[in-house]
C-alpha cells in the first residue's frame, strides 16, 4: 500500500554534552518519511521556506520519498533549537520559530489522495484535519500530537481522535492529556477518546499497546550504549510503524499492528545513534534485518 | 532445590494518596519469601524484635515458609515509615529505625546450610557476606542492594559483587553505582564488578538482563490500571526470580533465567495490588499461572 506522511519539516540546531550541530534537517514528517521509505512507497506533504537547504530534499529523494508534496514558501523555514542533558532523557528547547508554518494549509498533490496508509505525524490537529480530509480512500490512519496541541487546540485534537484508527503519543503527553499518572489507565481514556488503537511511547523503556476488547501488547526499546541525538526518535517509531503496516498489504488487526511494534522500534534505535536522520540515510535494509533479528532475541523467549 | 532468603522483615507505616495502614509486615526477606514460597521450598533468615506481631509470622507460615531462621531480639523491630505521592512512582521516606539490625549477625540454623538458591535480599552487604559464608554448597547466589549501602558500604558490597552470581538492582541505584545515565552502559559495567548476570528492574516499565558474551534479554512489567502500595514490588520480583530458578531444577543459563523473568514479574505485579504482603498472602498457583498466560500474551508474538 502507499503510504502518506504529513507532518512538519525542519531545520534544527542541537546540542548534547557530546557534540553541536546546526542547519540539521528535522521535523516528524522528515523523520517519519525516512524510516517509513525502507518499507513502502512514502509520500510527503509539508512546507518549508527559502532557507531550506536543498540537500536535505535530497537526503529525502535518495531513499525515493515523493516530495512532490513538499510546499516551498517564501517565508522561513520551521526552525527548533535545543539542547540535551547528562543522560540524554531530558531537554530544553532554546527556540522555537514557527514562520512557515503560521499560515500553512496543506495541500495533497493529486497523485497523493489515494494513499492507504496516513500517517499524521506531530503538527498542529488543525492541519492534520485538513491532510484526512483529502485523502479519498483511506485504509488506516495513525497521528501522534505533542504537547502544545493538548495545551492551546484542545478542540480541534478531540475532533482528531474521533477520526482516525490509531494514536501514537508520548508517555508525558498521554499523563498531560488523560490526567492520569497511570499509563494503563492513561491508554484506555484515549481509546474511550476516538481511536481503536492507541500507542503510549515510553522512550527509552519501549511501548505499550492498546486495543479493542482489552487487547493488550508491549515492548521494550531496542538496547543501545551510546545515543548521540534522540531527537525524531519517536518520529521515526511511528514511521517504521506506519511502513510495516503499509508493507505487509493485508487486513490491518491487533496481530499486525503488535508485528508492527518491533520495526518501530528499531527504527527508532537507529534515529538515536546519530545527529537528525543521518543513520537513516546511511542504513541499508540489510542492516534493519540484522536489527531486527537480535531484537527478537532480545525480547522473545 | 531448597531456597534460602535472608534479608529484612519489618514493620512498616504506609501511607498512599487513598489510604494508610499501620503496623504491616514488612522487609525485603518477607516479600521475597512469600514470592518465592508458590515455587520452592523457602527458608527465611532476619531478625526481628519483641513487638513484631504474631499474625505476621504465622503469615510466612501459611505459606510453608520455614522461619526456624528468624530471630526474635529484645529490642524493637526494624521500622520504616512512608509515604507514596500521586502516580505513585515517587515516594517519601518519613522514618527508618535500624533499632534491632544495628548489631545483628545472621547465624544460619544447621538445616539451612545446605540450601542450593541463595537470595541475599535487599540489607547491609556485611550481613549478606555472613550469610554466604555459612551455605555449604550454594548452586547459584542472588543478591539485590540500594542506595544506602552504595553510598556507606561501598567496600563491603564490591566485595559481595565478586561472591555473587547474579546482582539485582533498581534503575536509579544502577545509574548511582555506575554513575551513568545509560543503562545498558551501566549493566555492562556491573558485570564487570563480578557477577555474571545483571538484571536492572525499571519498575512500572520492566527489566533488562545482562549476561555473558554480550547476552541481553528485556521484558515489560505486567500492566497495572490500579497500584494500591507498590512496595515491596522489587522484592518479590527477585523472589519470584529465585523460586523459578529453584523449581526448574536444572543447571541455571542465559536460557532458564530469560524465563526466570516471567514469574519475577508476575509476582511484582501481584504485590502491587494490596498493602504489604496481603495480595501475596492471599492468592494460590492457580492465580499466578492464569497471570502467566496473559503475560506472555502480552509480550510474545
């Protein structure tokens, strides 16, 4: 199946204890599409600004992701500068410039509106409403929010619930948005919210899945001893998540989406281990297979 | 094979955003014991003083717990009061009296010698080492610290650690012993203190198993919507460990303990359910076995 990522495109300042680095292609659509493009056909649909570096479009067409979708504005680029700490969980945002973004509608090239699998990677409800809303024949659709959506369009993210298959969301974003301390407990509200699936990320930790029935799944992060820049890291699980399910062709049921947890993973492991998506552009399927591989050693008796 | 369990049995205060309780039996040794109890064999080693309560122990007996090593002091016993915060993985410690534990040398009764599963539960790592030393024949050796005695005993315990065969440790005391943030750098690290298997309990989240030549296992904890007091959790997690390790009853590899993690975890989750050991103290085989099975429902493809 063909596979649709909406989301935003960036560009990121980062810094860690280790290392800086600036003008980094960033944004949840960047990264979803590039860990998504190992499995299926990936469209993308964003906007960027004059300053964009035009070899970050090409770090997207080298691993064949359609940016015909890509809006070029005249305006300045989304723009996100932060920095992590010590053991690389906690961050602080510098700056955050919004430019392009303030006024963006998205607009589905023709050769888009028939994608199966939509995946509404983190950007404003709002946008992600009107990306669905052109989309003509729709087999599954996957968002993920963040936290200013649950903050300041908390109407417009309710609406988003009610349309779409599956939620991805962080483990603080679903306390923030339930109000609830307990992840279990948190899961279930949002699934009483809209969506038959819901997915609490938990960083490092793993994933915890929710379905209908009470249907229950989790998984834990693939090992890693050094991570550079965790940045999109959740980006890229919902990517990889999102590829398998479009790759796999076939009815979308709790036993797909729980296969669908260990690519995400990975995926995610392989977003960490280097600054913006550059691990991703230099991996190979082979290299997934291989991860993929130990990863079901490590978790499955 | 017969296990043995030394380690503390209080009497400990619990207070949680719902409830408070007074006078429960508590201690790593008691938590442990009753884990381990559905499994093998236990015998229990602590002290305990002149106002520890009757009904208590008779609760390590109605589970067949051999308590011959528990020695009742003239002084008062070990206290801890607490109290748990919000979404119950913070919590405050109000009062501790070491009161009967301050000069306490476990002296092991002649029938426990023998004992093959050794768990040195959570106490000083002086008084493990003491209890080590009187096993004739241990098959495999299990211990778990904290904080304290990494911050007072420092010597002692990197002493137990080349005793040992396996450490269980928190993720926060993991990341102090180490002084990392990273956890899979920190359970490669404490191997190399000794012992040949390092599992790091990330609570609400799980585990993650180090073993020899790069060996490496995780599983997720068994889902909770409801948390009632969740100590002792950690304790009987190595109890239900060491009964696992106990009842198989063949020689102790990568293999049997990966699956050793199954039952550590279920018998967490059941500890977390009620105060004290009285959600342990009131379920049969036939419970953790059904718990089991969801378990690995959850977990494995």
């Amino acid at each position: 199946m063909h596979l649709l990522v909406a989301g935003t495109v960036a560009i990121d300042d980062i810094k860690t204890p280790s290392s800086s680095r600036k003008g980094l292609m960033g944004g949840s659509a960047a990264y979803a599409a590039m860990a998504s493009s190992f499995f299926a056909p990936t469209r993308i649909v964003g906007i960027i600004g004059k300053d964009f570096p035009a070899e970050h479009i090409n770090t997207l067409r080298q691993r064949e992701i359609c940016t015909e979708g890509i809006e070029h504005s005249e305006g300045e680029s989304f723009y996100w500068s932060g920095e992590y700490h010590d053991n690389m969980n906690e961050r602080t945002t510098h700056e955050v410039a919004v430019n392009v973004l303030d006024a963006y509608t998205p607009a589905l090239p023709a050769s888009y509106q028939s994608s199966e699998i939509i995946v509404l990677a983190n950007m404003s409800p709002t946008n992600q409403i009107d990306v669905l809303k052109q989309c003509s024949t729709p087999q599954f659709v996957v968002a993920d929010t963040m936290d200013i959506w649950i903050q300041t369009e908390g109407k417009a993210l309710d609406d988003l619930l009610t349309r779409i298959d599956m939620l991805v969301i962080n483990e603080s974003e679903a306390k923030l948005f339930t109000q609830t301390g307990n992840l279990v407990q948190a899961g279930r509200q949002l699934l009483q919210a809209g969506p038959r699936y819901v997915i609490i990320k938990t960083g490092e930790h793993g994933a915890l899945l929710f379905g209908p029935d009470q249907d229950f799944f989790r998984v834990g992060a693939y090992p890693l001893d050094v991570v550079e820049d965790p940045t999109g890291a959740g980006d890229a699980f919902l990517g990889g998540l999102a590829g398998y399910l479009a790759q796999e062709d076939k009815p979308i049921d709790f036993s797909v989406i729980k296969r669908s947890l260990s690519p995400a993973t990975v995926m995610a492991s392989f977003t960490c281990e280097a600054f913006s998506v550059e691990r991703l552009a230099s991996i190979g399927r082979a290299d997934i297979d291989l991860r993929l591989n130990a990863y079901a050693g490590y978790t499955q008796l």
